[in-house]
C-alpha cells in the first residue's frame, strides 16, 4: 500500500545516514563485453545495500530516497571511490585497459564542484581520465545550463568516456547529441527486452544503432538476456553488449 511504502521510505531515510558510517554498501559490477560475448570491454559498478534486517537492498530501493535527501553527495563520492579503487588491481592482472562505468544521479551530478571532485578522485589513486566511464539520462543533459556543458566538456577533456544510460526512453534533441561530448549510448533495456519479435523494437534498435554509428558513437545494448536477442542485435550490428546472458552484477571478489 502507499501508507506502507511511505512508511518504508521514512525508516530508510533514517537509516541510510548510518549505513554510510558504517560501511553497509557493496558494489557489484557488471561487464560489458563484445557481440560474442569473448572480449571484456568495460564494467559497471552497480550499487547495493547489505542491510542489517532487510538484506541486500537494489539502489531503486533507496538511491531515489537518498536523491531527495543531501545523501546523494556522499553516497556517489563513495561509489566513484570504491569503484576507482578496483582499477590498478585489475590493470595489475593483466586487464590494460580497465575501464569502470559509474552510474550518475541529477542531483550529484548538478552539484557545484562535481567536476573538481572526480579529477580528484583520479589524482589520489594516480589514475587517469581513461579508467572512468560515467553514465547519465537524458534527462540529466536536458536544457541549455551552461555550468552542466562546461562540466561535460571539463570531464571529456579529462579524458572521461560519457554514456547516455537508458537511450531512448528520454526525449533527446538529436541534433544536440552532435553538440554534446557524449561518446556512448547505452541502448534502453525496455527495446532489447522485446526483441526479436516485436517489430517495433527492432526498429528503434536498428535506429539508435544507425544514428550512434552516423555520429560515431559506442552503442552499447543493455540487458541482453537470451540468445536470440544476442543474434537479433548481432545482426542489426551491434557490437558491445551486456546483460544476464554474459553475465550477473557481482561482487568485487567474483568479477
Ligand atoms: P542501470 O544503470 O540502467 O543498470 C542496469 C540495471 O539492469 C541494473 O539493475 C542491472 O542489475 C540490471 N540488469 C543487468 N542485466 C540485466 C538483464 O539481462 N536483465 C534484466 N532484467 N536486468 C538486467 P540495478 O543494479 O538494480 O540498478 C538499477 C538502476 O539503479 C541502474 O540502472 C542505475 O540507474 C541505478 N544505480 C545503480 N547503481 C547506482 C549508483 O551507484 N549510483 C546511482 N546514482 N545510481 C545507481
Ligand atoms: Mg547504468
Ligand atoms: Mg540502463
């Protein structure tokens, strides 16, 4: 019920405050590999919550909260961290090009100084801009804010890879795309879900597909669960996949 989840949502905020303290996330991660599944060609970092009495809690159970909260702040500082962190040790074993996706909220990302603060995080593990993927929505990238574009172009220029997350779901203004230092888009779920036999969904697939090649761009499918989604989406051309059929988020040790 509304009353129950609200209830649920006030008990979290309470509780989230604590569970920065007290070391309660993990992050789980999840590849990314080519069309044959063979080849790693990325990671994303995906957050979770071991919760005391709750369990491992997904971040749709809480990142929205901690986003109307000031939580948001801290929690992706952690995030960008911890997922940094893993880098050197998997260069060390012969993963060169180790590359790690972190996922974005609005508010983090709109905060004064979000910029200054990745470069940091760089700089104290020696790492350069090469190592860092960031993901954001559309949404996120809608309007014509100046400090959001001089942000983007700032990271870019660090050498930062920018993905749109969940492409096609927004209402992007494709001439901007051109404009904006955006190099991958992350084609939404929802299409590559319907796939092979909505005709609808190829469609859109083989266009975003299209568009993403016409204007250089990575274009990356997002929970390829079956095989025939695989073929269907290797025939279309796409060339970077990620989903349950490769492989599940996981902890750290696991990956
Ligand atoms: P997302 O970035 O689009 O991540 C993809 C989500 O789909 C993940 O859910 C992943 O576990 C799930 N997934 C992956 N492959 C498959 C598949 O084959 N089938 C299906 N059905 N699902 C698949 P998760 O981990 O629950 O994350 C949900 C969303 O929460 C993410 O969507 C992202 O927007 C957000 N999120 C995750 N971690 C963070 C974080 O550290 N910070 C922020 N701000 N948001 C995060
Ligand atoms: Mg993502
Ligand atoms: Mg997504």
């Amino acid at each position: 019920s509304i009353a129950h989840a609200a209830d649920r949502a006030l008990v979290i905020e309470e509780e989230l405050d604590h569970a920065l303290q007290n070391d309660e996330f993990e992050l789980y991660y999840q590849p990314e590999v080519s069309a044959d599944g063979k080849r790693l060609l990325g990671v994303e970092a995906l957050i979770r919550w071991q919760h005391s009495k709750r369990g491992l809690l997904g971040p749709d159970e809480f990142i929205p909260i901690a986003e109307g909260l000031h939580l948001i702040q801290p929690i992706g500082q952690w995030v960008l961290d911890n997922a940094l962190a893993q880098v050197p040790g998997w260069r060390q074993i012969g993963w060169k090009d180790a590359r790690v996706s972190v996922n974005l909220s609005s508010n983090q990302f709109r905060a004064p100084g979000f910029t200054d603060a990745v470069l940091r995080s760089l700089a104290r593990l020696g790492l350069t801009g090469d190592c860092l993927e960031l993901e954001v929505t559309e949404r996120m990238l809608m309007g014509d804010d100046a400090a959001m574009l001089a942000s983007l172009s700032a990271l870019r220029q660090a050498g930062i890879t920018l993905a749109i997350d969940d492409f096609g779901t927004g209402f992007s203004s494709l001439s901007r795309l051109r404009t904006l230092p955006i190099e991958k888009l992350k084609i939404d779920q929802s299409f590559i879900l319907e796939l092979p036999n909505s005709l609808s969904s190829v469609a859109i697939v083989n266009s975003i597909l299209e568009l993403a090649q016409g204007l250089s761009l990575t274009a990356v499918a997002e929970g390829v669960e079956t095989k025939e989604q695989r073929q269907c989406l290797e025939s279309l051309g796409c060339r970077a996949m990620q989903g349950f059929l490769f492989a599940h988020p996981m902890p750290a040790a696991a990956f």
